[in-house]
C-alpha cells in the first residue's frame, strides 16, 4: 500500500488541473500571430520614444495596434496582417516622428488567418500523436510485466501525467493572458512538447525501476509496497536532474532575451511538473489500476 501521501498530493494535482481548466474556459487563451493570423514588427531605439507617443503615430498609419517593450530600447509591434506598403509607411512615420531616436528594424514577419488556422491545427495533431505514440511505446517496451500489472495500466498513467503537466502550464498561460497579455505562440507549442518528452522520460525511469522490483520478485498483494520502493529508488536521480534543468533555464528566463522569456516560463512549470507527476499521479494512478484489475 502506498502511503497516504501519495493520495493527498494526487487530489491537489486533480484540483490544480480542475483549476486550469476552469482559467481556460472564464479567461480563454490570447492566441498570438502565429494562430490567428497578422503581423510582427520588432524594432529597436537607440533612445526609445514614449509607447504612448509611438501608439499615437502608427494608428492612423495601420490601425489598431498592441505594443510591447522588449528590454530598455526594443519595442513589438502586433497588428492585422500589414502589406508591405502600410509597413514601409509606419516605418516612414515613426521615422518621421522621432528623428533622434535611432530607429531600427530588426524582424517583420506577417502570417494570413488561413497559415494560422493550420498551424493551430497542426500544433494539436502533433500533441495528440506524441501521448498515442508513449502509450504504444510504454505498452511495448513493459510487455513482458503482465503477471503482476499491465504494461497497458503503465502508458495509460503516464499519459494521464503527460496531460496534467501540459493541462496546467495552460491554465497559467490563460490567467497570464488575461491579466497581463501574454500571448500563446509557436513557441509554446515546442516548450509543450518539451515537457511532454521530458516527463515522459523521468516517469519511464521509474517504471523501469517498478519492473525490476518485479523481475526480483514483486507480487500484485505488495504492489503498492514495490511502486513506492522504485520511487524512492529513483528520487535522488530525479531531484539531482531537475534541479539541474531548473538552474539553467531560470537563468534564461532572468537574463533571456524577451522572445525566449515565456517559452522559458513555460518550461519552468512544465517540467517541474513532470518530476512531480511521475511520482504523485504516475505511480498511484498504476497502484490503483493493478489493484482494480
């Protein structure tokens, strides 16, 4: 049996998920150019104008506009899909309006509605065959454990892990859009499937670990005594690696550019998360599956 604080932390783990969920349905998520279609403009000053001054000279140019600042002198500029006339025009009047301000352009980049439906689709199919492929991948690689539990059990408590580890960076992302406008981009998608790869990765460990304990001679009357052996068995291994993950991608996070900044937050979340899974929703979700079956 496995002690009872294993069954705690799953509850908090189904609370935050339930959380998530209910932050993605009342706030949605701020979908960026990349998904919705529309341009990027990315400049840099020598001098930065006010934002406000800077809103004042595009909008009649090429209307609505969202600004951002990108450090002291680096500023993003999202709107409708621009052509490049109206780009070459709030180039001209910001130019124009601010002759001294050293005005430089270091990106343009424009997606269409239609690029960006298909990427949104394309990033969800892409998820959707990573958690197929574990779970044909775990079923495999565990096939020869059936006596005591089932290699099926296993791939389908690491993809429930793999979605709560996903589901959450979610959730944070939609309540960091609605306060505070950060958007969901292509590069979130490739920090999701990041963790999704890493957390798949530290949950294998631990199975592979529970099928040893197995091998040398585990019975399903102990299999929560044996999953909990395996834990422990691994959890310096699994402390010492995020940590050490955790280190360098804080680092980037603080001293990243502004481009990288969120895909570091994201992966902060996520495979902290990942860790955490694999050992309070993996293990006790295989626990209570083998005991059902």
């Amino acid at each position: 049996m496995l002690p009872k604080v294993y069954k705690l932390m799953f509850w908090f783990s189904i609370s935050l998920v339930v959380l998530s969920i209910i932050a993605v349905g009342v706030f949605g998520l701020k979908l960026g150019v990349d998904f919705k279609g529309g341009s990027v403009l990315e400049l840099s000053f020598n001098k930065r104008p006010d934002i406000v001054q800077i809103q004042k000279v595009l909008t009649p140019k090429i209307g609505d506009v969202e600004l951002s600042s990108e450090g002291d002198a680096g500023l993003i500029v999202r709107a409708h899909e621009l052509t490049e006339v109206q780009h070459q025009d709030a180039l001209t009047a910001l130019t124009a309006a601010f002759p001294s301000a050293g005005l430089q352009e270091k990106q343009f980049s424009s997606v269409g509605p239609v690029l960006g439906n298909e990427l949104k689709q394309k990033s969800i199919i892409a998820i959707l065959l990573v958690l197929f492929f574990v779970i044909l991948y775990i079923a495999f690689v565990f096939r020869k454990i059936g006596r005591t539990t089932s290699p099926w059990a296993m791939g389908l408590a690491a993809i429930i892990a793999l979605v709560h580890d996903v589901s959450i960076p979610v959730g944070v992302f939609a309540v960091l859009g609605h306060f505070y406008g950060i958007e969901i981009t292509g590069v979130f998608v490739a920090a999701a499937l990041t963790i999704l790869g890493y957390s798949v990765s530290d949950t294998v460990v631990i199975f592979d670990r529970v099928r040893e304990n197995i091998i040398r001679g585990g019975s399903k009357a102990q299999f929560g005594a044996l999953v909990h052996r395996s834990v422990m068995q691994t959890l310096a291994r699994s402390l010492n690696t995020v940590f050490t993950v955790l280190l360098s991608l804080f680092a980037i996070y603080f001293f990243g550019g502004e481009s990288i900044k969120y895909f570091s937050l994201a992966l902060i979340i996520g495979i902290f998360l990942g860790a955490y899974s694999s050992i309070f929703v993996a293990a006790p979700l295989l626990v209570w599956w083998t005991k059902q079956g």
